[in-house]
C-alpha cells in the first residue's frame, strides 16, 4: 500500500520509481556518503562533484523534465567543502 501511495505522487510529477534508478549516479569515491565530511578527501570530492554535474548535463531523462532545482558555483562549494 506505501509503494503505491509513493508511485501514485511520483507519477503526478512525471516520475517513477525506474526513472529515479536511472537518474542515479553511481559514486566512485569509495566511502558512504552519509559520512561526514571530513572522511573526504577534499580535492577527491570536489572533483566527483564536477564528474557528476558533467553526467546530468548530458542525462537525456532530464532533458525534457520541467524540474526545480538550485545548483552552486564551484567556488563557493570549495570555501564551504
């Protein structure tokens, strides 16, 4: 009954959960990212940031989605990382 209740609010929006799969990045850095930030490496994760900014620009799924989002400059996720 959950999973249709959440599949009934993702398809208003256009999703799904296959959409969602598809629309996920798969990280190379090796360390679970519900650790906190200083188990990374700085230079190593800045530089997945911009791997996976390079792999939604060219996503085709998100292309013709009218989403909401919000992205950082890089310099400004530098001072905060």
């Amino acid at each position: 009954m959950k999973w249709l209740i959440l599949d009934n609010i993702l398809r208003r929006d256009g999703l799904s959960f296959a959409l969602l799969r598809d629309l996920s990045y798969k990280s190379d850095i090796g360390i679970r990212l519900k650790k906190n930030l200083h188990y990374f490496d700085k230079n190593m994760l800045l530089n997945e940031l911009v791997e996976v900014n390079k792999w939604y620009e060219i996503c085709e799924y998100l292309h013709d989605m009218t989403i909401d989002y919000r992205i950082k400059k890089h310099s400004i996720g530098k001072i905060k990382v």
